[in-house]
C-alpha cells in the first residue's frame, strides 16, 4: 500500500511539474511575442502597403484610391472590421484579398486569374499582402461587427461553418480538429478556440500577421491554405468560396474582438 501511495504522489508530481512547463512554455512565447511587438516588421509592409495603395500602377496606370472596401470609395479605416461582407457590383460575397483583386482588375487593369495563381510571397501576390498588412493596420483596435443582413452574407456563413468542421483527409481533420475547444496546443503553440470569444480575438482577429518563422508577412488567405496543407487537403485556391466562407464564419464569432492586426505569430 505504502509503494502503491508512493507511485500515486509520483504521477500527481509529475503532472504537476507537466502543467507547470506547459505554462512556462506559453509564458515564454507571449513575452517573446511582447518584445518583437515593439517594433513589429510588419510596420514595413504596411508602409509598403500605403505606397502602393496610393501610387498610378497597372495597364490603366490608376490608383486604388478609389477602391470601395465597403465603406464607401476609398475609404480605408473601418473597413477591415467589417469583411468578409457582401459586394453588389460583384454580387459576391467577398474577403480584403478577395476584394483588392477586384479593384485590381477594374480599376488598374490588371488579370485578377494571372495574380491569383502566382505562389504566395511573389510579384503582385507579394503587393497584395503589403495592402493587407496596411489595411489591416487602419482599424487596429477596432472591433469585429460583420454584415449579416443579405443573404448571401448568412449562406457564406452557414458554409464556412460545415467547412469548419468537416472532417476529412488522410488524417480525417477538419479545421475544429485543432480550432474547436480551447486548452488545445501543438508542441509550444497555444491554439485558439475559434468558435468563441475570446479565442477568435487572438485568433482570427491578429491576421495578417508576421510570422517569425518564415520573416514574412502571411494574408489570411495565405493561413488558410496552409491550413489545408496540414490537413493534407488539396489546396482550395487563393481567393476561393471556401477560404471566404471560412472567413465569414470565424470572423462573424469574432464579433466585439478587437483587431490586432498585423500581429506576430511564431
């Protein structure tokens, strides 16, 4: 019995000292996090971002000065908060990315198909991202209030919701695999609880975000198809229904999150 009690206070020890380096671990990341916040590389691509939103590019050699974000033409701030929503001269339900092909393609005369099929990272793909980063920055600390009042609006959130936890794949993943209940982590990694607050907030709401690990500024659109490639699915495509729909899903449960982005991520 002594030995038995001995082997009891041993596991409860070691769990103990488990949790305690679980917490440490997580400590560790959020100060380092802290750190890199002042002063976060992304500023960079935001700076880059204004300039291009501003500068006569493309075939037309016009600006995206007069790109409605759906805040009106041109208007910038506030309109990150608000996205996905839905977009009547396209009658599509539409992201940032999503959007800025668009105005890209009308307005400056580029192919928005041409672009969003370039890899990630390069030529206007690359440019898009520094608008995102931008963007993004103009509503820093504003809160989440997507439109849900037309219909296509509810529809793309009702898919983004069957997306979001359907399983599937060589490891049957879904993306609540990993994003549905909170306490979960992969090695180091917190991962957020996407279906509540305030998970969503640290989540959702810190994308686009540098990550450290690559030096680069990553759009959502670019986290989401990675997240497809750890789910060992075929990748949906840039700008795709389905990467939108999850982004009207997670980004209508971030509602009253405030936007940290561009954030850092590891």
């Amino acid at each position: 019995m002594k030995a038995l009690r001995m082997a009891a206070l041993a596991a409860v020890a070691l769990a103990s000292a488990g949790a305690q380096a679980q917490t440490s671990a997580a400590d560790g990341i959020a100060q380092y996090r802290a750190l890199l916040a002042d002063g976060n590389p992304a500023e960079l691509w935001e700076a880059k971002g204004e300039a291009l939103w501003k500068s006569r590019r493309g075939p037309k050699n016009a600006s995206l000065e007069a790109c409605d974000l759906g805040k009106g033409p041109g208007v910038v701030k506030g309109a990150f908060v608000e996205l996905p929503r839905y977009f009547v001269d396209t009658q599509r339900v539409q992201d940032l990315e999503s959007r800025l092909l668009s105005c890209m393609e009308t307005q400056q005369g580029f192919k928005a198909s041409e672009i969003a099929a370039t890899p990630f990272g390069r030529g206007e793909q690359a440019n898009i991202e520094a608008l995102v980063a931008y963007i993004s920055a103009e509503s820093r600390g504003l809160k989440f209030n997507l439109p849900q009042a037309h219909a296509a609006e509810r529809q793309m959130y009702e898919v983004g919701k069957r997306v979001f936890f359907f399983r599937g794949g060589p490891y049957d993943f879904a993306c609540a695999s990993c994003h549905g209940e909170a306490g979960k982590r992969i090695r180091l990694q917190d991962l957020p609880n996407l279906t509540v607050n305030p998970g969503d907030g640290v989540g959702f709401a810190a994308w686009p975000a540098y990550r450290v690990s690559s030096g680069e500024l990553w759009g959502m659109q670019r986290r989401l198809n990675d997240c497809y490639r750890q789910q060992r699915f075929p990748y949906p495509g840039y700008a795709s229904d389905a990467t939108i729909a999850l982004g009207v899903y997670m980004g209508v449960q971030a509602k009253g999150a405030a936007s940290t982005a561009p954030a850092i991520k590891r």
